[in-house]
C-alpha cells in the first residue's frame, strides 16, 4: 500500500510518499514560502540526495499540482503513474468539537470542516485546498482527516474553558482547542523512546516552534494544557500571529481603524507576529540574519519571540509541578539553535543546563543538548507528522 502524506500549512506544503508494507518513505519534501517570492520544492530521494527546485506558487493548489507532477517527473519521481498511490492523508486543522480523531473524508466531512473554518482561517482553507487539488487530479481517490486538536482533547476542563459566560461555550463551543496535536503526539512518544523512559510516567513540555508556534503540557501521558486555544492565533508570538493581546486592545483598534471583524481577524493572523514587528518579514532564518547584521527592529523581534515562549514553558512546569523533559521541534525549534538558547536561558532554576558547545552545531538532527547534569532533559526531536498521519490513513483504510 502506497500512502501519500500532505500536510498543508499557512506558507508551506509538506508531503511524503510513503510504502506501508515497510514503512519506508519513497519520497518526501516540501514546498516553502508559499505565497512569498522565491518559493521553492525541497526534494528528498530514498537515496538521501536532495534537490532544490525554485517554482512560483501563488497559492496551495498550484503547490499540490506541482508536488504531484514531481512525484511522476521521469528524473526524480517514484512512480509512473498516479494511480500507483492507494489513498492521501491530510493534516486537518481545526474540527471544533465534532471531530475527536482521524476520520475517511466524504461531503459530510468536507460540510463540517468547512463549517469551522472561520477558527482557523490560515489554515483550514488550505486544507480544505489541498483536499480539492486531490479530488481534481485523481478523483475517487480515498482521502482520510487527521486532525491537530485530536490530542488534547485530554485536557481537564479547567484549562480549556474560557472565563467567559457558561453559555457561550454551551452555544458557540468556544473553549481551548489546541492545535499541532499530530507533532505534540509523535515528539513526546518519541522523546521518551529516545531516553528509555515511560511515557505515562513523565513530566514533559513540548515546543513546537515553527512559522507556527505552540507548546503543550504533557504529564504521564495526557496533554494537560496547550498554548493554542479556539483558534491558531492564540498563544506565543508567531510569524505572522500576534499571538496572546489583550481583548479590550482589540475593540481599541477596531474602533481607531475601523475595521469589520474580518478584518480585523485578517489583521491578528496576518500582519502580526515577527512580521509585524520586524522589517524583513516573518522567516525567522531572515530575521535572525538581520539581527546579527545590527537590525534594532529585528533584535526586538527575536526577544519578543523567545521571551514569550520561555514564560509558557515557565508556566507549564509551574502547572505540573515541575518538569523532567524539554523538547523542542518544528522548523525554529531544530535548526535555529541561536534562538534555542535564548528559550533556555533564564531557565537555570528550574534545573535546565544546555550543553553551549552540542547546541550550536545541532541542527535537524535527535539530540539531547542538555548537559549530563541537567535535572531536566532538553532534547531536538525533528517532528514526524507525516508518520502518523499515514498511520492513522492506514488504520481508517
């Protein structure tokens, strides 16, 4: 069985093609800076050679019609006909509270999803694209939803609910979702295997640390709480999120601006963040470069990030009770380790030593980079997202 992975997010495309008999990838890669200039596909052969192809994409649809052209390109495809793939699973965002875990996609599915799109409307719609692309180009083709709120759903009520009115949450399911719920899952499953620890009997908090940015509270194996709440946008600074603002500064703009709601939603997920802040963008390799070359308006960027997301690891070890392992994943998390240290700096209270000199040279790779005598394990745990969700495809099928 032949399974091809697309996760779809706010500027990239993810995808693996995956032969389930052994669970060996056949090929794999990813385009970036959709939307952006100098998009581009990263290739990876089974062989590990990697190619670098620059290609304008406007938008997901584009993107996905041109990773499906490469899985057949007589130089670097894998298969000759697209009829050789036995189903596509999706990294699906947002489902509110009717979708609880992975389910096959029919219209009653894509109705519903579609439904709660307004909850996430970077990445929903993109989802919702990718799942078109597929039914155009191949149509019948099984196509199954995993969904990234699915993890936490453990989380006890009195972290997911909002002090809002009750009724509110009676009526509209406004509460704490929490997102990235398919790399919270793998990276602290994996982590644990990576130290010969119980799973379930462990303190973790897990940082995921891309464009996208969330953490999640994971004690002996349930999530306890996320950064992420009803939407994506909640939560540490990200690319282009603001992340946690004050409401009453909200009704402040809207009022000053005079903007609808949807644009004012446009507004949170898309003009701040890093780009809002900094003045070369929101890819963090950019901003970094910048910072080092004397930018003042990206040194600003780089601490507000990392300041941020070192107050919820603080919080989360606060609500566990302490905590035994770090992990940090997603693109920042595993190849900026500049921006690694900086997160863990402070942190020395709580028993976290980083080891300066593994740290530095880390990049993409499984590694523990705290010291032998840290009390707490720091590890880089490279997300693998795509696994279980051609899991989860596999089992559904």
């Amino acid at each position: 069985m032949k399974i091809l992975v697309l996760n779809c997010g706010s500027s990239s495309i993810k995808y693996a093609l995956y032969n389930m008999d052994d669970r060996t990838v056949m090929t794999s890669g990813g385009a970036e800076r959709v939307g952006l200039p100098d998009a581009f596909v990263k290739v990876k052969m089974p062989d590990g050679e990697k190619k670098k192809i620059m290609h304008d994409i406007t938008e997901h649809t584009e993107g996905v019609k041109f990773i499906f052209s490469l899985l057949t390109d007589p130089e670097i495809g894998v298969i000759q006909s697209l009829s050789e793939i036995d189903a596509v699973g999706h990294r699906m965002v947002h489902g509110g509270e009717k979708f609880q875990q992975s389910v096959r996609i029919d219209a009653e599915v894509l109705e519903a999803f579609e439904a709660v799109s307004d909850l996430a409307p970077l990445h929903n719609p993109a989802n919702m694209k990718g799942i078109k692309a597929v039914s155009e180009l191949m149509p019948g083709l099984p196509q199954v939803g995993v969904f990234d709120t699915a993890f936490h759903q453990t989380m006890p009520d009195y972290a997911y609910m909002y002090a809002l009115p009750y009724d509110v949450y009676k009526k509209y399911g406004v509460r704490r979702y929490g997102f990235h719920g398919t790399s919270h899952r793998y990276v602290s499953h994996r982590v644990c295997e990576m130290l010969g620890v119980s799973f379930g009997q462990q303190r973790i908090i897990t940082c995921h640390i891309g464009n996208g940015a969330s953490l999640a509270a994971i004690k002996n194996g349930k999530c306890m709480d996320t950064s992420m709440g009803l939407t994506p946008l909640e939560g540490v600074m990200m690319g282009t999120r603001a992340g946690d603002v004050d409401g009453g500064a909200i009704t402040y703009l809207m009022k000053k601006m005079q903007l609808t709601p949807d644009q004012m939603s446009n507004f949170l997920n898309k003009d701040g963040g890093v780009a809002g802040i900094a003045t070369v963008g929101s890819d963090m390799r950019d901003v970094e470069a910048a910072c080092k070359a004397g930018d003042d308006r990206a040194r600003l960027a780089i601490e507000m990030y990392t300041y941020r997301i070192k107050k919820y690891i603080g919080a989360y070890a606060a609500a566990m009770g302490g905590v035994d392992i770090i992990v940090f994943t997603a693109g920042v998390g595993e190849n900026q380790p500049g921006l690694r240290r900086r997160m863990c700096e402070g942190l020395e209270f709580l028993g976290v030593k980083i080891d300066e000199d593994v740290n530095a040279t880390l990049r993409g790779e499984e590694k523990v980079i705290s010291t032998a005598d840290s009390k707490v394990k720091v590890v880089v745990v490279p997300t693998d997202e795509e696994l279980m969700i051609a899991l989860d495809t596999q089992a559904l099928l």
